[in-house]
C-alpha cells in the first residue's frame, strides 16, 4: 500500500495511491497517517480497504510528507562504498549516525530554501525506513518486523556547515526544508528486497547518482538493530540510510546547488521527488 499525505503546509489530509495512479481520500478511515496507523495490525486493515469506493482527490494537490508527527530523524552518514571513496573517506566500521531536526522535514515536491550564509549546498539520495512498531535491543532478523515501509529521502546537506564550521555533522543537515520525504510511505509488503532497489538523482536533467541499495556497507536491517541498542524507535520514526556517489562534493571540481537548480530523484518502487532550488 502507498500511503501519503495531501494538501496545503500544516492542513494535509490522509491519503492512498490506488491501482491507477489516483489519490484516494482516506479522511473517513483514519485521521492521519501518523504513528497510531504504522504497527502491523493497523496497516493489515487498511490492506484490506476497497480503495475503489473512496472518494478520488481531484487534481494535482501539493503533497507532505508522508507521515505525520514524527519524532525522530535519524541518518546514516557513509553507507555506501563508492560514496565513502568519493569522500575520501575510509569505510566505517560501525554506522555513522547524526540526526536532522524534524524541523527541515519538507514534502517531496517542495521548493529547498537556500539557507542564509550557505555556500556549498549538496544534494544525496536516499531511501528511508519509517518505524511501525516500538523497538527496543531488536536482532538483525527480528528488526525489519517492527518497520511499517520505506520512502524516498533527499538528505540536502550544506556542507560548509557540516564539514568547515566545527562541531557534528547535524550543523550542516537541520535548516529548514533541507528534508524531502516522500512522496509515499510503501509498506514493506509491497517493496520486497530493500537490499535491491535503484537509487538515483538527476540536477537539471543530468544524472549524477545512480546506485543501488545492494551496495550499502551497513544493511536496512543491521541500522535499525544497530540504532534499537542505542535509543527507543517509535512508530513513525525516520531513518535515511545514506547515498551512493555522485553527490557534488565528490566532483573535480565540486558542484554546489544553485538557485534555479531542479533536482529530480527516486527509488526503485517508492516513487520520485522533484525540487527547485529558490532564494
């Protein structure tokens, strides 16, 4: 199932993609697509809807993200081997984790706002994990059980910030709108093998990554073990699991955003974003 979110900054909606492509409004079902609908019970119900006999959203309405009330946004830094080469960068041997604030969650199709004194903006592709169900100390084989699905991410990062101005890699990743999610959540019934799926992003129609999640160091399942030992995942919970190369900070010379830039990006059966760079 594809779930989503419709509908002006601050007043989206519930929603399904059905079969067609249409968005089928799921307002007489649940009151949002936030953490009481994740675990698997909940999620085996809406499975079950005839979608066909909701009402059909008109248009083209803006999208959210997919999940509201979010508590955490947890990223993995350094997750593939070719983006940790490109970085020069040796390859780690335990994840790397920093946190972007739920503040810079934006919906997958919103303009990215050129945050004041940046000046290396960059753009990483990425696929996310949400949580479903609370997660405490989980094994490798038990984790992918307590997720609800995954969704596109663009990680946006300014990398003055994040590498030049001292301190942790968060500095870089919080300012506002530098977190496209979306622009579905798909169950994790409906994207079988997340350990092979595409990932790619093009900027101005020029591909720059082209990936593929069979080639992260660290897998979908050992992060959220991983990050259970640390911390308590709750239902709706994000994970972004990092980006393979091709990032601007890579280039010879490097590439930065700029505004009027459009970046278009996707995953293997989650769906594609687009966003223009604006002042």
């Amino acid at each position: 199932m594809k779930l989503l979110r419709y509908g002006p900054l601050g007043q989206e909606k519930p929603g399904a993609l059905d079969a067609d492509g249409n968005i089928r409004d799921l307002s007489s079902v649940v009151t949002d697509i936030g953490a009481d609908v994740l675990g698997p019970e909940k999620l085996a119900r809406l499975a079950k809807l005839d979608l066909s006999s909701l009402p059909i959203v008109p248009g083209r309405p803006r999208l959210g993200q997919p999940v509201a009330q979010i508590g955490k946004f947890l990223a993995i830094g350094l997750n593939y081997k070719d983006h940790a080469a490109e970085s020069n960068m040796p390859e780690p041997g335990e994840p790397v984790i920093f946190m972007k604030a739920i503040s810079c969650l934006a919906g997958p199709h919103d303009n990215v706002i050129v945050p004041r004194n940046s000046l290396k903006m960059d753009w990483e592709a990425e696929i996310g994990i949400v949580i479903g169900s609370k997660c405490q100390y989980v094994t490798e084989a038990e984790a992918l059980d307590h997720v609800a699905g995954y969704c596109v991410v663009n990680d946006v990062s300014e990398r003055h910030f994040q590498l030049e101005r001292g301190g942790t890699l968060d500095k870089g990743k919080s300012f506002d709108t530098l977190g496209p999610v979306g622009p579905w959540l798909v169950t994790r019934d409906e994207v079988g093998d997340v350990q092979a799926l595409d990932i790619w992003l093009e900027l101005n129609g020029e591909r720059m990554q082209d990936g593929n999640t069979r080639n992260m160091i660290f897998s979908c399942a050992r992060i959220v073990s991983y990050l259970s030992e640390l911390m308590t995942l709750m239902p709706g919970d994000i994970i972004t699991t990092g980006t393979p190369a091709g990032v601007g900070m890579g280039m010879k010379p490097p590439r930065f955003l700029k505004k009027g830039d459009v970046m278009t990006l996707g995953v293997q059966k989650l769906g594609e974003q687009r966003q223009t760079v604006a002042a």
